[in-house]
C-alpha cells in the first residue's frame, strides 16, 4: 500500500516540478519574444541571457507581504488563486506526452480536459467578488462571459474532432491520426481552435478582464505576493495546457512529421514537446503583434462569426463521413 502510494507521489511530482519549471521559463521566453519583436533585448541582467529571471521574479513574489483589503471576503479571497492553480494542473493528469507515457489514461479523456478547463472560470468569479472591488468583479463579470462564449465554439471543435477519430481517449485520438493529421481537413477548425484558446486563456488580443486602460488590472487587481504569484501560474500553465490539447488535437501529439527515418528516431516525448513550444510561442506572439479587441467586437466573433462557422463545418464533416461510409467502427 504504501509503496503504492509512493509511485502515485512520484507520478505527480514527475508531472508538475517539469511543468512549474517550464511555466516559469515560458514567462521568460514570452518577455524576450516580446522584445526581439519591439526590437529590444528583453530580460538580460539576472544570469546568463536573463536565465535566472524568473527565479528572481518568484522570489521577489514568494517574499512580499499578503496584504488582504479590509472589506474583502478573507476566506474566498484566499481560496481564489488557490481554485485557478489547482485546476490548471489538474488537466495535465490525462495528457498523453507519448505512447503509454501518461498518468491516468482514462476513456473520457477529452471530457474531463473540457470540463476542468470550463471550471477555471470559478476560481476568477471568487476573486472577483471576494475583492469587493468594482474593477475586480467587472473584470470578473467579462472573464465568466467570455469564457462560456468561447466554450461553445470550443466544444463543437472538440466533437468534430471526435467523430473522426471515434473516441474520447486522448491517445486513441493521437493514433487516429496516423495517416493524416487533422489540421488538415479540418484547418479551419484548427484555426478557430487556436483563436478560441486565446479567448479562453484570456489572453492577447482578447485579454479584456484585465484590460490595463479600462479596469486598473483586472480581477487580480487587489492581489499581492503569493495570490498573485498563483493566478500568474495557473494562467501560464493554462496557455501551456490549451497548446497541448492542439497539438494532440489537431497535429497529432507525440507523432513525428513523417513516419520514416531519420524522424521515426526522434522520441515521441519530445515531438510532442516541440510542437507545444510552437503554439505557446504563438501566445507570446500575438501578444506583441495584435491590438485588443474591443468587448462587442469579441462577443460578435464568438457568437456571430465562430459559432455558426464551427456548426457548419461540424455538419459537413459528419455528412462527408457518412456519405463515404468512412465512420470509424
């Protein structure tokens, strides 16, 4: 029992230290991605090429003083930052990094991705409204909006995706996708995906909870030290997990370009890895190259634009397959 319990600790720590480790260098990548594009150096003071930057920012962090407002509610307060991290990690537990390389391989994978994805939006409304702010729950009140909005398009894209490959199981979708990757014939939706993830992530250009000009910073915005540090990773490792399911969606995860030599030589942990890097990269991109949208104008993509766009698409693909009798069995 205990030994059990054990390789269950070791299983876990094997999944998150690597992630903290890799949120923690994606900030640094996404700041010095930044600047080559503005034409600046970036972060380059602390370590070697600013290496030990985000160690410093940690530290700084992990250091400050919790300071609580007076009027807020001190236990969601608290519990907030906490709800956003923990879910962000939990998806993690069904992500196949390569073939049998995965925690709990269960059925419903893609379903259980969904639905803690869909819970993140909690942990935001607490903040909001345990703040007792203005700016912060407005901020909130957007966030909660915009993440079901997108959530419609998203799984519409994800039931698509099924219907090809005729399972919910995140390997069984990987090897579907043996003969062609999805992003493919479904490009349009693998572009509404990748947009969608954006919107959902609350990031650029759809970062409007917590748009600087409009609501100070958003629902975070009475948050120091730590409740900061946690709402900062969880977002991180939620960008991180969005390219995941992209690239297991859509590129076929752990497999390599082509199914012959030199690239059949590659691991599988590390194609998948490679592929992950490219879209969070893409993150830290249209960070610095797209311009906010504004609130009606990101309610009309989701609604009027992608909604009635991924539908369609679902409908033609489902009536393709059942005219060629091509359904998976």
């Amino acid at each position: 029992m205990l030994l059990y319990i054990l390789q269950i600790v070791a299983k876990v720590l094997a999944i998150v230290v690597p992630l903290l480790l890799a949120v923690a260098y994606f900030t640094l990548a996404e700041r010095k991605i930044m600047g080559a594009i503005q034409r600046r150096r970036g972060p380059n003071v602390v370590g070697t090429f600013g290496l030990l930057q985000p160690l410093a920012d940690g530290a700084k962090l992990l250091l400050k003083e919790t300071i609580i407002p007076s009027n807020a509610n001190t236990i969601l307060f608290i519990l907030a930052p906490i709800i956003t991290f923990l879910l962000s990690l939990l998806g993690w537990g069904v992500i196949p990094f390569g073939e049998g390389i995965v925690f709990a391989d269960i059925n419903v994978g893609i379903l259980y991705l969904f639905a803690v994805s869909s819970l993140g939006v909690y942990g935001v409304i607490i903040s909001g409204w345990a703040s007792n702010s203005k700016y912060a729950f407005l901020g909130a009140l957007r966030s909660a909006a915009q993440m079901v909005s997108y959530e419609v398009s998203l799984g519409v894209i994800i039931i698509t995706v099924l219907i090809c490959a005729g399972s919910l199981n995140l390997s069984d979708i990987v090897l579907a996708q043996q003969d062609v990757w999805y992003a493919v014939p479904l490009f349009p939706m693998f572009i509404m995906f990748y947009i969608s993830a954006l919107a959902e992530t609350n990031r650029h250009p759809f970062d409007l909870p917590e748009a600087e000009a409009e609501l100070v910073s958003g629902y975070n915005v009475e948050y120091s030290a730590m409740g900061f540090a946690l709402f900062f990773l969880g977002e991180y490792a939620n960008m991180l997990i969005m390219s995941g399911m992209t690239v297991i969606l859509f590129l076929g995860g752990w497999l390599p370009l082509f199914s012959f030599a030199p690239f059949t030589w590659v691991p599988g942990p590390i194609w998948f890895g490679l592929k992950l890097i490219i879209f969070a990269a893409g993150f830290a991109w249209a960070r610095a190259a797209f311009p906010r949208y504004r609130y009606d104008q990101l309610m009309r993509l989701g609604w009027k634009i992608f909604l009635p766009l991924s539908l369609g698409w679902l409908f033609l693909t489902a009536g393709i397959l059942l005219s060629f009798n091509w359904l998976p069995c």
